[in-house]
C-alpha cells in the first residue's frame, strides 16, 4: 500500500518476493542489490536470528527520485519460507503494492510451490488484499539444476492469472533484474493514481522513464567489486523466541515492530548518507571560498570554479562564461568541451538563452525530460551536444552580473537536481565576488604602474631642471664673486686715487711755491751776483724734477689702473725695450752716483709684452733700486730666457746693494701705497706705487714678481713672464 510519510517527505512502494523456502528469494534481492547505483539504494538489511539464514525478512529501499515533492522510495522485501513462520509472512506481505513469486523449478519442489503459492492467496486475503488486482511476476529459479520442471508445467501449476514469468538463475543474476523491472513498472502502474500521476499520460511516461534510468544501465550487467559490507545483519533472539509460540498476534506485532525498525534504520542510513555528503560539500565550498579570495588573477578565479564545480557535482562538462567590453558571451574557461554548449550549438539561440539568464540573474536548470522544464530550446541545445540536464548560475558582483557559469551532464550520471543547482549557485556567487575583486586588483595594478611611469619621467625632469639650476646658481656664485672680487679692487683702485689725489696735491704745494718764489727774486733781481743767480736756478732744477717725479707718479697711477684689464702683448726688439725703460732714469742714476749695467742673454732679441705697461713695471723696479742704493755702488739689471713646461719664458732681474727690506716688511711691499721705513725715514721720493705696479702688470702678463731681500745684502727682484 502506497505510503506517504509527511514527516520525510517520502512515499514508499513496498515489493514483496515470495516463494517456498530456499527457492532463491534472498539471492534474487542480493543481486538486485549489487546491481543497482549505490547512490540510489539503500544496504540490504537481513533481519534474522544467529542462526537461520531467513528467519524474518530481508529489507532494501530503492531511491527513484521525487514525485510531486516527494522522494520516491521503492521497498523491497523478501518473506521466510518456512512453514511454521505463516505469522511473519502474513504480516510482511500487510501493505504489499505488488509480489514477485520466486518459484523452485526442481521437480522435487513441485508441491512446495503449489503450496506456497495458495498460503499467498490466503494471506493476501488475510491482509485484505484482492489476488486478482495485486501486482504479480513469476520467476522459476535454478533453472541450472536437474532434473527440472518445464516452464509449461510450471505455468500450468502457478500462473493462472497468465502474468510475466521469468526462468532464472539468481546465483548468476540471470533472470533476475528482467522480473525485478516487470514487477516495478507493474506496480509503479498500479499505483499511478494513489501517487497522483495517474490521470497524467506525460507524467506516467516521465515516472517510467526514470524507473529505467535508475534501473537500465545495470540490468543484466553483472557488477564487479563486493558490496558484501553493505548487507546489514539485524539479529533479534527475543523476537525470534516469541515466534516459536506461534501466538499469531505477538509474532505479527514483532514483525510489525521490526519492520518499522528496518525502515528507521534505511532512513537513517539515508540520513548518514546525505549529511557525509552535505559535509563534503560544505567543506569542499569553504575550500573553495578560501582559495579564490586569496587568487589575484581573473582567469585564476574562473578556473579554481570550474574546477570546484566539476568535482563537487560530478560534472561531464562545465563552462566560465564571461562578458568582455564587447558585450558578446565568451567562454574564459572550460572543462569536457571546447567550447560552451550554449555558444556553439543552434545557431544564436543559444547565446541568447546564456544572455537571457544573465539578466534574470538567477540560478536555472534544465533537463531533456523533465516535467518543469518550460524552454525546448535548452531541450534542443541540450540533445544536439549529447547531454542529458544542465544547470546556469550568475556570477554576480554586487550590482553587476561579471559572467555565467554553466554545468553539464551525461551518460549514466542522474539528472542534475535542485540540491546541484543550488550548490552551483553558491559556487558561483562567490567566485563572482572574487573574480570582480581580481579584475579591480588587475585595474589598479595597470593603473599603479602608468602612474609609477608618470613619476618616473616627472622626476627625471624635475632632476634635470634641478641640475640645471644648480649650475647656473654654481655659475652665478662664480659671476658674484668675480664681481665682488672687481668691486674689491675698484673700491682698493677708488681709495688709491683718492689718497693719490691727496698726497699730490699736497706734494704740489711745496716745488710750486719754491718755483714761485725763486722766479720771483729773480725777477726783482737787479743787483744779484751771478753766485746768487746760479743757486737759484739750482733752486728752479731741483724742484722741477721734484714735479717730473710727481708726474711719473700720476704716469704710474695710469698704468695701474691699465693693469686691470688682459694686455695687448706685442713683440717689441730688446734693444728698443730697455732704451724705453732706461732712458727717463739716466740723470736719476747719474745724480744718485749710481753705476746701471745692463746685460741681456746671447739670442734674446725680441720679447712679447705690453710695451707702455711692461717698461712702466721694469722701470719702477729699477727706479727703487737706484733710490736706495748707496752713492757708488751698482745696480745690475739681466734679461734672459728660460724654459717651463708651459713654454719659454722671460726673465729680468735686477739687484741693488741698498739697505735690504726688513723681513717682516717684505708681505707688504707691493701693497698699494705701502711705504717702507727705509723710504719713510730715507724721505724718499715716490707715492709707494712701485712694487705694486710691478706686480699688477706681472700678473696681467701671466707672469710672477719674485723679491728676495737676504740681510745686509741688498735686494733683487725678479719680473718673470710668458712668451
Ligand atoms: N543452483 C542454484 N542455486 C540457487 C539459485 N538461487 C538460489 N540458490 C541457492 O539456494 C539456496 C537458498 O537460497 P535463498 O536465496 O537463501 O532462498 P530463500 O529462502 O528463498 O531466501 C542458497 O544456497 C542459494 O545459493 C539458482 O538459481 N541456482
Ligand atoms: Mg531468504
């Protein structure tokens, strides 16, 4: 009887095999067992005592998928053959949707299914159960044993009713799935109503196609591997002894009781089965979730779903479909195709179907026979590229939908589920997180280095117009101090003018009132003595050459300033150069009785200078010493040349036997207006421009002053300069 059970969701359909004792019941149900998809199918439990093999019943739940909400449960059982065990036959068989009578084909056990058979009569009736409507197959067993009866008088002995009989071998399997499905779909039939399908021809088709698909790929398959572990042995000795009182109504209670403990045993079973597996999953998404947050690259994001969707739906075929700038589908990662399905197959309608479900944004699924599914059009792409369902989730980014993901099946895999659909969608959702994330990291990485470039190049540029102003800052440091150096001089120039100014004027005085006064009394001078007249002419020479000396004063002061700027160097002949510098200084030397000797190098004829300032400079020299030499004595002037590794040289020196310059003197005497002692307390003539004219033109020549002043022995300075 059609069971609904509101509390799981599930409504059982219950198979009863019933035969003689030994006829092969048991095997029939171990085949089935292993033959059919363990992620359909529950253990086969064995309710029994220790020591027979069948005492009560054996007990497996087929899974056939949801009908109208609920799940589907096919129940198996076997009842004990055994005549004393009428009690537990009876209460099995309670509730029966349909019967599958395994007969013996020996013909040793002819009575024994003659009388097997009539005690079902008898106890469907018990159970209120109408013989002729009640769902039946046959199988006559063991048809490898000898001698057997012929399947003939087998029908004529059992089948009355001319329902499906099937000879069988259950030890091999033979036989066996062949009534197994006759007596499904006979039931399933049967009950079509009571399951609320029966008034629907389109829903019964579907019921039976999935009773195939769970059942096809494995009838009259032998399977390989033991499931031996998976059959549950339930041993229950107190029930067993309660049977052997043969009380009718405590042996069906026990049965009853057990049969409702089997059954919680299936569910959970059931249950164990699907939280391991809800355990996998869960695990398998955090792994999942854990991996692609850290994953910094968009196609690794895609990938790591691809692969996770593969392996945790068992997946035949998967796709990561994105949307580029260009607004057209593509597919950036697959797995088990070349491409997605949904592109490749029926022209654009597949295209249109993928962009169709990214802007509804939520998860769908289709399948090839599935009773919601409203769009042929998947149907179709689906048959053309040979899978059987498939399932479409967003990957969606907060407001933006950044691509889809697309999963198929095939072959011998179930028709993927709303458990699969759902768990795609999760995958999904946060791989659409992730991958948006990747793509923004990708966009500032892009962006971090345009604007390292941009730094790159401004700070090469700003570097470079650093660079150049600090040059041109170094060039105008190096400009103010040759400014500051010629304000220096000019201000030292402006001082020595005005001290010149000064220090004339104030020499002027005394020769031009001399001369005044001695033109005077000449004048007035009759009655003079020509011995009176000669004293004052003496008078007249003496101070005129006291203002020729003032105005070689004012000559010198020219040629210091002169000596500021670069010389214009010309090549003059020796001869005509000392003519120059010796000629004003004759009379001095001559009036001082002072002795000049001149020697000039052997093949020194020519020399380069700057004629006016070069003899100014040398005739300076020369003029000192001869002011300071004693009456008598010599002043020796030499002009030769001289290599240097720049080039040839000349050289005048001259020397003098005078009183020598103190030491301590020495820094300071061609300092403008610098006066010796010597000159101070000798009243010599001169402004103290001498030395230092010598060793401004040097200078202005490229050349050196040397003086050397050894105590007591005179004083020698030497004028040096390029060629
Ligand atoms: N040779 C042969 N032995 C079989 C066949 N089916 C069952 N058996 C054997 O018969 C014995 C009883 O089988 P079992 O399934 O326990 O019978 P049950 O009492 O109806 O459940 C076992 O030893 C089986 O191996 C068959 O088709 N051929
Ligand atoms: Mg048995």
């Amino acid at each position: 009887m059609v069971q609904f059970d509101n509390q799981y969701r599930q409504v059982k359909v219950k198979i009863v095999y019933y035969g003689p004792a030994m006829g092969g019941k048991t095997t029939c149900l171990q085949y089935i067992h292993k033959a059919t998809d363990p992620q359909h199918r529950s253990r086969l439990y064995s309710l029994n005592t220790a020591s027979d093999r069948t005492l009560f019943f054996d007990l497996m739940s087929l899974d056939l998928g949801r009908i109208r909400g609920f799940r589907l449960a096919l129940q198996l059982y076997t009842v004990p053959g055994q005549v004393q065990y009428n009690a537990t036959r009876r209460a099995v068989l309670s509730g029966a949707d349909g019967v599958v009578f395994v007969a013996d084909s020996q013909e040793v056990q002819r009575e024994p299914n003659r009388e097997s058979l009539a005690n079902l009569w008898e106890n469907l009736a018990a159970n209120g159960l109408d013989r002729g409507q009640m769902p039946l197959v046959f199988q006559y067993n063991k048809r490898d044993l000898s001698p057997l009866l012929s399947i003939e008088q087998m029908d004529a002995d059992l089948n009355d009713r001319k329902v499906q009989a099937f000879p069988s071998i259950a030890t091999e399997g033979k036989g066996v799935m062949e009534a197994f499905r006759a007596i499904t779909e006979a039931t399933l039939l049967a009950v079509a109503d009571k399951l609320g399908v029966g008034s629907n021809p389109q829903a019964l088709k579907q019921l039976r196609h999935r009773v195939q698909t769970v059942l096809a790929p494995f009838a009259g398959e032998s399977s390989e591997g033991s499931p031996e572990e998976e059959l549950a042995v339930l041993t229950s000795e107190a029930t067993a002894g309660t049977s052997h009182l043969g009380k009718d109504a405590l042996v069906q209670e026990a049965v009853r009781a057990n049969v409702a403990m089997t059954d919680l045993n299936v569910r959970l079973d059931e249950m164990g089965r699907q939280l391991e597996r809800k355990a996998e999953i869960l695990s398998g998404i955090a792994r999942f979730g854990q991996a692609v947050t850290l994953e910094r690259e968009p196609e690794g994001v895609l990938q790591r779903l691809i692969d996770a969707v593969v392996e945790l739906l068992d997946l035949s075929a998967a796709a990561a479909l994105v949307v580029p700038g260009s607004g057209q589908l593509r597919a950036a990662v697959t797995h088990g195709v070349d491409t997605d399905p949904l592109l490749t197959t029926a022209d654009e309608v597949g295209e249109a179907l993928a962009l169709g479900i990214l802007e509804e944004r939520r998860p769908q699924r289709f399948g090839v026979e599935m009773e919601e599914s409203e769009n042929p059009l998947v149907s179709e792409v689906l048959k053309a590229s040979g899978f059987t369902s498939c399932l479409a989730a967003p990957l969606i980014a907060g407001d933006r939908v950044a691509g889809l993901l697309t999963g198929y099946v095939a072959g011998k895999r179930r028709p993927l589920d709303e458990n699969d659909l759902q768990l795609a969608a999760v995958l999904a959702a946060s791989a659409g997180v992730a991958y948006s994330n990747a793509m923004a990291w990708r966009r500032l990485e892009d962006l971090n280095r345009g604007l390292e470039s941009q730094v790159t190049a401004r700070t090469r540029e700003l570097q470079k117009a650093l660079d150049e102003m600090e040059a041109m800052a170094a060039d105008l440091e190096k400009k103010n101090a040759l400014l500051d150096n010629a304000y220096r001089e000019l201000a030292k120039i402006d001082h020595v003018k005005n001290e010149l100014v000064t220090r004339i004027s104030s020499e002027l005085k005394e020769p031009v009132s001399s001369l005044m006064m001695a033109a005077r009394v000449l004048l007035e001078g009759e009655g003079h003595d020509s011995q009176a007249t000669e004293r004052l002419i003496q008078v007249v020479f003496k101070e005129a050459e006291k203002l020729g000396e003032i105005i070689e004063n004012l000559f010198q002061t020219s040629i210091l300033a002169a000596s500021q700027r670069a010389p214009e160097l010309r090549s003059i002949a020796v001869q005509e150069f000392v003519r120059e510098v010796l000629g004003p200084l004759r009379e001095l030397a001559d009036a001082r009785k002072v002795r000049l000797h001149i020697k000039v190098a052997t093949g020194l004829d020519e020399l380069s200078c700057e004629p006016d300032t070069a003899a100014a400079a040398l005739r300076a020299v020369i003029r000192n010493a001869i002011q300071f030499s004693p009456p008598g004595s010599d002043v020796d002037v030499e002009l030769r040349r001289f290599r240097t590794e720049a080039g040839p040289w000349v050289a005048v020196r001259v020397r003098d036997r005078g009183p020598g310059i103190p030491v301590d003197e020495l820094p300071h005497v061609t300092e403008a207006l610098w006066r010796g002692t010597a000159a101070v307390a000798g009243q010599q003539p001169g402004i103290g421009l001498g030395l230092t004219i010598a060793d401004r033109v040097m200078a202005s020549h490229g050349g050196r002053l040397a003086i050397e002043s050894p105590p007591g022995q005179g004083t020698t300075v030497t004028m040096a300069w390029p060629q």
